[in-house]
C-alpha cells in the first residue's frame, strides 16, 4: 500500500522539454526519505479517479495537457486534445474534493502550474497559475533563491542557489503564503508557496525544470521540510506549524 502518488508527466502530460521521468524519480527519493511509501502514476487523470483513503500525499511533476502533445492519441484529423472520457475528470475531481476534505498533503513542482487543467479542484487549490503569453522565465542556469516569510518551513533557512529555470510572472489566484522569492528586472517574484486550506495544506514549488536542480543542497533542504509540513494533516487550525 502506498500512501504517496507521484503524477509524472507523460502522454498529454510530457512536453519537449522537461524529462519528467527522472525528476519524478528524483522527487521519490526525498518523498521516501520523509517517510512515505511511494507509487509514481504515469497516467495522472487515471490516479486521481482512483485515488483511496490511503494516500496522504500527492505530489504533481507533470506539463501542461494544452501544450505540445495535446495531440497524443488524436483522431485521423489530428487536430483535437484528446482528453480523457468526461466521467474520468468528473471522479478525478470527486477524489481530490474527499481527499481535500479529510486532509492531504499537495507539493506542486515547476510545471504543475500549468497542469491538470481540467480538474477544476486541483486549480482551486494551488493558488496561482501559469498563463500563457504572461508567465514566463530566464534562460536556465545558476540562480539565486530569497527565503522569505516566518513560515515553519523556512524557519532558519538561508538563501541559496540552484541550478534551474526562474518561473516569472505566474499569475497569483487566491491568498498564498510567500516561501521563496527571486529577482527578475528588479522585481521580486514569487518561487515558493505554502497554502492551507481547511484540513489540507499545499506548497507549490516552482523549481524542479530537471534533475540538476535537486542536486542544490537547499533546494533538498527546503523540500524535506516542505514534506515534513505537508505530511502533518489533517491540519488542526490555520496557521499549525
């Protein structure tokens, strides 16, 4: 029995460019290391239809089902998304309510925020998205991560550096605790987010764009304590360390 589902990009999830496979392996050894059994699902919308009392943990590494293998497994015209039959979004979106409503753990990584966009529940949760023609990033490389904010996750954190992709000007939609910020045109953007909502709580984490970014020592630590939040539900109160 695994109590952590890792949705890995693949199918109308996978894009060119991110290597989704082994950023989810990556991603299971920290979920491991936090304590959690993990199954890493490459079918996202079929794990969440199916998705039981069982899991404490979802983490979703997957691309946008709009982008450029919207396509996978279309008709003769091969024009159309083809997305799963309508029941499957529908009892995906069920299990995630219930899931929510008992108290689960979500961590979002990089891509996330332009993911699962037919599941009307997990967009409510996150918090912000990607918007086409407005988010954008730097060319990837060498960055520098600002810890901001009081939050238990990075108390006695320091600042440090990555080797990764900047996610700038992703489009907040609901109230989110600030985790991590960094600089673009001298501007601070929001990197790292914590939310809590009823008795679930979320972190999306916009880094992540391939494995070299889990090789940041901070980066590791952030998440560790990240899981370590995520893994404490159902939450008691708001705001519960």
């Amino acid at each position: 029995m695994h109590d952590a589902i890792i949705l890995s990009g693949t199918g109308r999830y996978a894009d060119p460019w991110h290597p989704f496979a082994d950023t989810s392996e990556a991603l299971a050894d920290l979920v491991r290391d936090a304590g959690f059994t993990v199954r890493i699902a490459d079918d996202p919308d079929a794990a969440l239809a199916s998705l039981d009392d069982a899991a404490r943990l979802i983490v979703v590494n997957a691309g946008d089902p709009l982008g450029p293998n919207a396509n996978a497994g279309a008709g003769a015209d091969g024009d159309r998304p083809v997305p799963p039959e309508a029941s499957v979004i529908a009892a995906g979106d069920a299990a995630l309510d219930a899931a929510i409503d008992r108290g689960i753990g979500i961590l979002a990584v990089h891509a996330a925020a332009s993911s699962l966009r037919d599941h009307t529940t997990f967009g409510r949760a996150l918090g912000g998205r990607w918007l086409r023609d407005v988010s954008w990033h730097p060319p990837i490389g060498e960055a520098h991560v600002h810890v901001v904010g009081n939050h238990a996750i990075v108390e006695g954190l320091d600042d440090f550096t990555v080797f990764d992709e900047r996610y700038t000007g992703l489009r907040l939609l609901d109230v989110v605790e600030p985790i991590a910020e960094h600089t673009e045109g001298g501007v601070r953007h929001p990197l790292v987010w914590a939310r809590e909502f009823g008795r679930s709580r979320l972190v999306y984490d916009a880094l992540g764009h391939d494995t070299r970014s889990y090789e940041s020592a901070g980066h590791r630590e952030l998440l560790a304590r990240a899981l370590d939040w995520l893994s404490r539900v159902p939450a008691a109160t708001a705001g519960d360390a």
